[in-house]
C-alpha cells in the first residue's frame, strides 16, 4: 500500500519533469520566434527595397514613354516636311522638264 506522501511525492515529479519539458520547448519556441523575426524584419526591408525599386522603374517608365512621344511628334514632323520637300521636287523637275522640251524645240 502506498503512502499518501509518497504518491504525492511522484505526482511532484511528475509536475517538475513536466515543467521541464515545458520550459525546455518554451526555450526553444523563443529562439524560434527570434530568427523568425529577424527574417520578417529582412523579408520586409526586401519588400521596401523592391517597392523603391519599382516606384523608380515606374517613373523612368513614364519619363521613356514622355521622350519617345517627343521623339515620334518629331519624326511625324520631319516625315511631313520630307513630303513637302518630295513635293516642291516633283514640281521643280515638271517645271524643268518643261522647259527642256521648249529649248529642244528652238535648237
């Protein structure tokens, strides 16, 4: 027959063995939560990076696009003035041609 104070006595032991185990794992679960931590802590600083980095890319964007607008309203304006060139040629050369027969002519 066991004593009460025995039984008391491994009820302890199981108590503390328990509170080990407990503590051993909530030693663990810290250094867990401390790396964790420092990796959102760098996660985070990437994702700023990142956002930085893409706001940037996105106003270089924009200022591309702007100068490739100015670029393209510049060819539109020297392919026009091209046109208007061809065409004063085309008449100087009908003007020319024109004459050429008349002093073929008189020869």
């Amino acid at each position: 027959m066991e004593s009460p104070i025995l039984n008391l006595q491994e009820r302890l032991q199981k108590l503390i063995d328990q509170y080990t185990a407990d503590k051993k794992a909530m030693d663990e679960l810290k250094i867990q939560y401390a790396r964790l931590r420092e990796e959102n802590v760098q996660l985070m600083s990437q994702i700023e990076d990142y956002s930085k980095l893409l706001s940037d890319t996105e106003g270089n964007l924009k200022n591309l696009q702007i100068e490739h607008d100015k670029l393209q309203g510049a060819h539109n304006d020297m392919q026009n003035m091209l046109f208007g060139i061809e065409s004063f040629a085309d008449d100087a050369i009908k003007k020319i041609d024109g004459i050429f027969p008349k002093l073929e002519d008189s020869e």
